[in-house]
C-alpha cells in the first residue's frame, strides 16, 4: 500500500497528466467513503494534489467540493464550489450544488443572490427559478417568490418529484398571503404527483382546520400523514386539533395525549395550547388554563391566548381579532 500510494501521489502531482483522468480516478471515492472513512482522506488528499497541480482547473475544485458534500463538512463544500465558478461560470451542476447547499444550511440570503445569477445565466433551467422561489419564500417576498415558482412550471422538470415540490412551496406561498383557492390548488396538485408526503398532507390539513374548511377532507389527510409518520408528534398533534375542530374532543384529547408523550410536544407552545383547549371543552377548565399558561411561558404570544388565559374561556381561532 505504501508503494502503491507513493506511485499515485507522483502520477497526481505531475501536471502533464491529464486532469480528466485524475477526477475520473478519484470519483469513485465519493461512493467508497460512505463505506469506509479512510477513504474520505485519501479521496481529499488526492483531489487537494489535483487542485495544486491544476491551479485554474474549476473541475478540481468541484471535485473536492463534492468530497467535502458528501462528508457533510458543508463549508468546505462551499468554498470550494464557490471557487470553481469563479472559474467557470458555465457548468450548471456546480451553480446546482451550491443552491442546494445554502438551502439546507438556512443560508437564504446567498440562496437568493446565488440563485438569481443562476436564473440569468441559465434561464431554461427549472431548479434555478424553484431555489429563488424558495429564497423569496424565505425572505417573505412573496409575489417574487410565487413568479419564480410559477416560471419554473412553465419551464418543466425531467423529474415529477420536482414538480411536486414546486407546487408545494407555491401552496406554503399563497397560505402565507391568505390567497386560499390557490393555495389549495397547489397543495393539491403537489398531491397528485406526490400522494405520499407527509408534509404536504399535514400542512394542508391543518391549514384547512385553521379556516374550518372541509374539515372532513382534513380529517383524512391528517390520518394518512400520522399512518405513515407514526412517531411525529406534530403530525398527531394536528390530527387532534382537527378532531377538536370537528367536536370530537373525547378522541381529540386521546392523539393529542399520544403527541404529548414525545419531549418535542411537551415544549411546543401550540400544542400546549391545543390541549388547553381540548381541555376547556371537556369542561375541565383549571387544567385548560394551567396549559394555555404553560404555552405561554413556552413562548406562545397570540392576542387569542392572553384573552383565554385573561378570561379563563376558550376563545375560537379568528374571533381575538374581531373584539
């Protein structure tokens, strides 16, 4: 191993070498070190003698940007993405792996900046319209964001998946500005393509229960969502509250107990909430008011919750603001 590792640095090292062959080589590792973590250190080692050896190749930085990606070392990643397309600016697949990045690391002010010279330059390419859509969503610049996304359908997908995904950050777009019908379109449509997320089928659900809307509809989807996310606690805490808003509060009080049972719940100031209001209507009105307290010191601050605690009386969602 010693010998075999002497001959590759040397063969690495050598800049008459071809560089495809060198990222070609060393490719592979990127599935290797998810098996054996030494791998990770030789795959980086051999992507930092490409860089030293082809200073001004943007390839060789991709290359150990998407060895540190895989290892999850998400900086990293990113300083080297960033470097590559200072160097080459034409390869979407870098500009990709630098949005999806800054997505998942809650980065929504590069996301945006990111994602809009990505629409410039690519501007057939869906995922740079969804990533500003979603930087846009993010930053509450809403009408901005709904464009984007609605762009991005008018370009297409290879990948249904992507359409889904799209038409559910559309619904979360148009919740936000109170524009049901195409919320709810959208939700539904992302559904269509999608029948099976969960996050959908919840966020949907309980926006409905929040309006008092096709509650029966909410009622079904909420149960498919907690069936095939059993040990959510968020998802049976709104499979309760859609039971309460439908008056079933014995069964209500059974779900939202089962959430309460996870350490998530019992520091969620809504579901602490939720079950005071359970409570309130199970005529057991101290207790409801000890738990609409306890959302409170949990850091819930809703006009609707300082009237019930103040009252000691359930106050209907919607009704704080018509006083």
């Amino acid at each position: 191993m010693d010998e075999y590792w002497q001959f590759l640095t040397r063969a690495f090292s050598n800049p008459d070498y071809n560089i495809d062959e060198k990222v070609a080589y060393v490719y592979p590792y990127l599935q290797m070190q998810s098996l054996d973590s030494t791998k990770l250190n030789e795959g980086l080692a051999l992507s930092s003698l490409i860089i030293e050896t082809h200073p001004q190749e943007a390839k060789a930085y991709a290359l150990r940007g998407d060895m540190f990606s895989q290892a999850e070392l998400t900086d990293s990643a990113l300083v080297n993405y960033r470097k590559a397309v200072s160097l080459d600016s034409t390869r979407f697949s870098v500009w990709y792996q630098l949005m999806w990045l800054y997505s998942q690391s809650d980065q929504a002010d590069s996301l945006l900046r990111v994602s809009e010279t990505v629409t410039r330059l690519f501007p057939q390419e869906f995922m740079g319209f969804y990533f500003n859509g979603m930087a846009n969503y993010f930053g509450q610049q809403y009408d901005k964001a709904a464009r984007s996304l609605n762009r991005a359908l008018q370009i297409g997908a290879g990948e249904p998946r992507y359409k889904a995904d799209v038409y559910a950050l559309l619904g979360d777009v148009y919740h936000a500005t109170g524009q049901h019908n195409l919320s709810d379109s959208s939700y539904d449509a992302a559904l269509t393509v999608r029948p099976k997320d969960d996050v959908v089928l919840n966020n949907y659900s309980y926006y409905l229960s929040m309006r008092g809307e096709k509650l029966e509809k909410a009622e079904q989807m909420s149960r498919y969502s907690s069936e095939l996310r059993p040990d959510n606690p968020v998802y049976l805490d709104t499979y309760a509250w859609i039971l309460f808003r439908m008056g079933k509060y014995d069964l209500a009080r059974q779900w939202i107990e089962k959430a309460l049972q996870h350490p998530q719940a019992q520091q969620d100031p809504d579901v602490l909430e939720h079950y005071g209001d359970i409570l309130f209507n199970l005529k057991e009105e101290e207790k409801a008011v000890m738990y609409w307290q306890q959302a409170k010191e949990k850091g819930a601050s809703s006009i609707s919750l300082a009237r019930k605690i103040a009252e000691k009386r359930y106050i209907k969602p919607g009704a704080a603001s018509q006083q």
